[in-house]
C-alpha cells in the first residue's frame, strides 16, 4: 500500500475512534439521542468502510469510489437529522445536503460513464 494511502487512514481512524467514543458515552448516559447517535454511527462506519477502497490503477474511478461513500454518509447523516432533529433552519439545510450530494454523486458517475443508482425515498 502506498505511503500516502497509509497516512490518510490513520487521522480517519483516529476521528472514527474518536466519533464512536462519544457516542458510545452519550449512549451509556441514557441520552434520548440514542436513536440518532445510532444511525450516525452506522452512516459512519459504512461510510469509513466504503472509503478505503482498494487502488484500482485508475485515479479518477478510485477518487469516485471513496467520494461516493462520503457523499453517502453525508445523506445519511442529513436523512437522521431529517428523522430526529427539530430546528426548522437545520432541517432545510439538512434537505439541501441530500439534494446536492445525490446530484454530486450523478454528475460524479456521468463522467465516468457509471450508472446512477435508483432514487430512494427522501
């Protein structure tokens, strides 16, 4: 594995530890969170998970593998807030995410001639 792959995995699994401990601690104080720290911590271990994509030879279809999966967790994450958040003013910018990260991840797999997936409910 090159260098440069090595040394982005470490400060991200340092967030993810990091991330998960917090949640795991508002979860463990009874925190009526706990639904939304949930979903959270799957969108972002899928998310972590689909970053770390094996170097195919190709950068650019590399690049969109690994960005596809955060623009996903970002919906994800956007979709819990949408489920479990009450401020007006969070919940737009929470729909305006979605919105642009879906549109990112087309125009993203149009270039490389990819399909789109299915729209799903929002």
């Amino acid at each position: 594995m090159p260098a440069s792959l090595r040394s982005g995995l470490a400060p991200r699994a340092a967030l993810l530890a990091l991330l998960l401990a917090a949640g795991a601690a508002a979860l463990a104080a009874g925190s009526g969170e706990a639904p939304f720290l949930a979903e959270n911590h799957a969108a972002m271990t899928r998310m972590m998970a689909g970053m770390t994509v094996k170097p195919s030879g190709d950068v650019d279809a590399d690049f969109v593998a690994m960005m596809v999966s955060h623009h996903q967790g970002a919906i994800d994450m956007a979709e819990a807030e949408l489920r479990y958040g009450r401020n007006a003013r969070l919940l737009r910018i929470a729909r305006d995410i979605i919105a642009k990260q879906q549109q990112q991840i087309v125009e993203m797999r149009t270039a490389l001639g990819q399909p789109h997936p299915p729209k799903g409910p929002n």
